[in-house]
C-alpha cells in the first residue's frame, strides 16, 4: 500500500474560527484528500480554549511560543520546531506568512524537507535588505512561493531575492461561496441583530480599524455628502486602535447618529446583507477578503485601486478610487448613492457574478493540490 503524503501547514498564531468559508489554510486541507494525505496543522503561538473550534486536519500541535521566544535569534523557538519536523519526516511544509517561512527557511538545509511552500499573503515581508539578503542565500530547488494575488507575486519576483517564475506562482484567495451563503442573515434580520434601522440606505465596511484601512476617508467622503443624503447612513464592522481617532472624527464632522462602529463581530460575513453598498478604502492591501464576502452578499463595491484589488473591482463592474483621495471617494458615493435601489440590485448581482466566475474555491483547493503534487512530482519519487 502507497503510504500516505505528509503535510504540515504552519502558522504564526492559532486562528481556527467555527466556519471556514474564508479560512484558506483549512480550505487547503480541504483539497488534500485522506485516502493520500495526512495532515497536520501548527501553531506557533496561542491554541484554543476548552470548546473552541479546531482544524479539520488530521492532527493539531500547538507550540505555545512566547512572543520573546519569536523574536531575535529565535534559538530556542527554531529548536523546537527542528525536533518536530525531524521527529515527523513531512514530506511537505506550508508556511504561512513570513516567520514561518523565515524559520523553515533557517532549518530546510538540515531537515532536507522535500518541498516547502511559502505563501505571502501580502506586501512588505521582504523590504528589509537583510531579510533579501537572507531569501536569496537560503532558497533552493525545494522551495515553492505563493502570492495570493498577482499583484504579490509580482511584489515577490521585484525583490530579487530568490524569487522567479520557476518556484513563485500567483493563487488568487477565494471564499466558499456556499458556505457563505448559508451563513448570510437577510437584510432585515441582520439589520435587526445589528441594532440598525431598517429605513435608512446604508453604507458597509468590515475590517480592523488601523490606519491601512482608510477609514478615515470614507468617513470624510461621508460627510461632504450628509445634507445631500439625509436617509444615508455608515457602518463598520471591526475594531482596532484607529476607533478613538475615528470616533473624535465622526463628532468633528458632525456624523454622531449616522455613522455606527459596530465593534467586533464573531463571523461578521453573517451580517453582510445588511448593507445596501460596500466600501473598501484601505490604503494597501494583500488581496482583502473583505471584499470578497462583500461581493459573496450580492453588494455593489467601491474600493482603492491598489494593485490587489484592481482586478477584482474592475470584474465586479465596481468603482475604483485611489487611496486616500477623499474627493474620489465622494464621487464614488455619489454615483451610487444617486442610483435607484433596482439599479443597485442589478450593480450587486453583477458583482455576485463576477465572484462565482472568478474566485470559486473549487478551483483554489485544485491550483493547491496541483502545486504540491506537481512540484513533489520533480523533486521525489513516492514509492
């Protein structure tokens, strides 16, 4: 009998939610079938409490690292994770963001891993001329790089470090669309869970409140259109440390009553019908899920045109602004705040179209699968 296929997939932090329709580590799992693969999921940091939710792989380790232990030289945080993988001879490892990979990166030379896969799951990971240096000394023929965009893989082959067409490939991120749909509240129950009134055309967004967000723009840009749109209202569903800043923005522009932070919401996908437009302003982004599940509610979007969602916005038939460029952003609330509500219907089910059409995550799970056994393919013979 042909012994199972391997598979360990590391993590910075435990991050394990009760449903994965946008959870891509566990939506890898799911591409990775039992009768060929063991699976095994790790957690640098954290684990979960008695009753929280846990991976669908075959098995889960939690390390319990200290954030001390993670940084510097790492010594005994590396060690740990050399007993583990030399102790469990994986045939593959997935590395999730950069202290994964960076670590992996230190111990491949002795553990001789046959593949390694490191996904960026955004930009930034290599500016640092160190971390280039490091790149480009310590890859070699068995590693294999992921950019869950186009725009992050070209980030990655632009640093020169290691990175090229022959091991770096872009797989666009995806949701479960039905899943998500299963998880959607309808417009007024959700409106009802989120304290919300169910007269008012209302204005959506959903992620951290940190400055790279952008919120306080859209903000801004609500404000130029307060008195021009008296039954318009804002919501946002995240929390973070911009919510003071946003909060002394929202009584300087004389927004109190018509902007709603909502804090955080447990599977916030759950209340995205909520909304009758969803708003994207971040300055930077890797790809934003976010928008995503917005489009997964049937919403038109609006949204900077970074180089990662570009794409997207242009597919969805959405309007892309330039970060940070209030007056853009107005014009784009504008356009479709002066739009008959059948007019934005059909706006949203265009974008609904555009997300069936092109981030399926059938089509994810199998650039995955093809990904590992392709490049195990090249550099070992299972037996």
């Amino acid at each position: 009998m042909e012994r199972r296929i391997k598979v360990l997939q590391l993590h910075p932090d435990y991050n394990i939610k009760a449903h994965d329709f946008a959870d891509l580590g566990e939506q890898i799992f799911k591409a990775l079938p039992d009768d060929r693969y063991e699976t095994v999921n790790a957690f640098l940091r954290g684990r979960p409490a008695p009753g929280a939710p846990e991976s669908r792989a075959s098995r889960s380790v939690y390390f319990e690292l200290s954030d001390a232990q993670l940084k510097g030289l790492r010594i005994r945080a590396l060690w740990t994770l050399y007993q583990f993988c030399r102790a469990e001879q994986f045939d593959v490892v997935i590395c999730n963001r950069f202290k994964p990979v960076n670590m992996m990166l230190q111990l491949t030379r002795w553990l001789k891993v046959p593949l390694c896969i490191g996904i960026a799951h955004g930009f930034g990971e290599y500016d640092r001329f160190y971390r280039r240096r490091q790149a480009k000394r310590l890859i070699d023929k068995s590693w294999r790089f992921v950019g869950v965009s186009p725009a992050v893989k070209q980030y990655l082959l632009d640093c020169d470090c290691g990175f090229t067409e022959t091991n770096t490939v872009a797989i666009t991120n995806a949701i479960d669309i039905e899943q998500a749909a299963g998880l959607q509240h309808s417009r007024e129950e959700a409106r009802r869970l989120l304290g919300l009134d169910a007269d008012v055309r209302l204005l959506g967004a959903l992620g951290r409140l940190v400055p790279v967000k952008g919120h306080i723009y859209l903000l801004q840009a609500f404000a130029a259109l307060k008195e021009r749109y008296p039954q318009v209202h804002l919501a946002i569903i995240g929390e973070g440390r911009e919510e003071a800043r946003l909060l002394a923005e929202i009584e300087r522009l004389g927004l109190a009553g018509r902007v709603h932070l909502l804090g955080f919401r447990e599977n916030a996908l759950q209340y995205v019908r909520a909304f009758d437009i969803w708003t994207m302003p971040s300055l930077a982004e890797g790809l934003g899920l976010a928008l995503l599940e917005g489009m997964s509610g049937h919403l038109p979007v609006i949204a900077s045109n970074v180089p990662a969602m570009l794409p997207l916005i242009e597919g969805a038939g959405g309007i892309a602004v330039p970060p940070a460029n209030v007056e853009a952003l107005t014009r784009a609330l504008n356009s479709y705040l002066q739009l008959s509500d059948e007019q934005l219907r059909v706006k949203g089910e265009q974008s609904y179209a555009y997300l069936c059409a092109n981030h399926n995550i059938e089509i994810f799970r199998q650039q995955y699968r093809h990904l590992i056994e392709a490049s195990l393919s090249s550099v070992r013979t299972f037996s």
